[in-house]
C-alpha cells in the first residue's frame, strides 16, 4: 500500500478495492480479504476469521470517508483516523519499483491499525494533492462501486470503461427510440 511521490494513488486502489468487496459482501471471507492484500502488495498478514471481522468493521470508516464529497468533511475525517492510527511513513522500495511511502505501524499494532493508518495517510496526500474528493461511487445505475479519480480535467463519473459504455449506449438507444 503506497503512493509514490509521482501521485501514484496505489494505495487508494487497494482501498477502493478493498471497500468494493466489503459493500458487495458484508461478511466476506477471510480467503477473499487475504486476496486483496496480496494482489496490492500489503503486509503478510495470515488473516483468521476474527482478523478479517475486523478488517471489515475498520473498512466502514473507509467507505464512509470514500462516499464524503465535501474536502473540510473528508479532511476531518481522515485527520480522525490519523489522530487515532498513528501512521510512522517510511520510504520503501519494492523489487522493480521506484521509491513509494509506507506506514509502519507500531510493533505492537494489529491489522486494523495497520489498515486505518496507511489508508488515512493515503486519502490525505491524495486530497491535499488533488485539494478535493478525488474519490466517488460509480454513477452507473445498478453499480456503486467506489473509485479513485486519477483525470486531470472533467470529474470521472464512472467506476470503469465499461459502466460508462453502458450508460453512453443505454442513454444513445433511449434517444433514438424516442425520436
């Protein structure tokens, strides 16, 4: 979980990830949470049941923070979060990556302190960088999966490609057979 000087928000796909799965599946399995750390690159924690019980009660500040719009309320939350998870960031480089920002938590914290201190710093450099909710919930009828908005001039409206697609063709068809 980083994100890279660059602006590189991976940290936040984990995040967004992460808070997909959970809203999807409120009682998502141990298994299905240990996948997502993995394929973002997080710690090698072996989740148990309980873990993962607490991977998803910790996961609600997230999505509570990611469904936020206004940049003071997101600002507070988030500060929250950091003022209750301490985040100590470290320069890190992975194999084949560029230098990117971890947290490191204390010795003595658990996942869930893990999880809430890297992402609060997350969503603060990408807010304080972007200077708004850069983040939002797919506008797609029947889809409301978060995502990270990495564009540089419209706001992204659209979890993926294919959700905006779907809307562009639905709304292009609903014109015709009207005219």
């Amino acid at each position: 979980m980083a994100q890279d000087a660059g602006g590189n928000p991976r940290g936040l796909y984990f995040l967004t990830d992460l808070a997909n799965t959970v809203r999807d599946d409120p009682e998502a399995a141990a298994a299905d949470l240990q996948a997502i750390l993995e394929r973002h690159g997080g710690p090698a924690f072996q989740l148990t049941d309980s873990d993962a019980r607490e991977l998803r009660e910790a996961t609600a500040h997230l999505i509570a923070i990611l469904t936020t719009h206004d940049p003071d309320e997101a600002a507070e939350a988030i500060n929250t979060l950091l003022d209750r998870y301490p985040a100590r960031p470290r320069l890190v480089r992975q194999p084949d990556r560029p230098w990117s920002l971890h947290t490191q938590p204390p010795p003595t914290a658990d996942l869930t302190h893990w999880l809430l201190s890297t992402s609060a710093l997350a969503l603060a450099l990408w807010l304080s960088e972007r200077g708004t909710c850069a983040w939002g919930e797919c506008a797609a009828p029947d889809c409301d999966h978060f995502f990270i908005d990495t564009g540089r001039r419209t706001p992204q409206r659209f979890c993926t490609p294919r959700c905006a697609t779907r809307v562009r063709v639905a709304a292009h068809r609903a014109h015709h057979a009207s005219g």
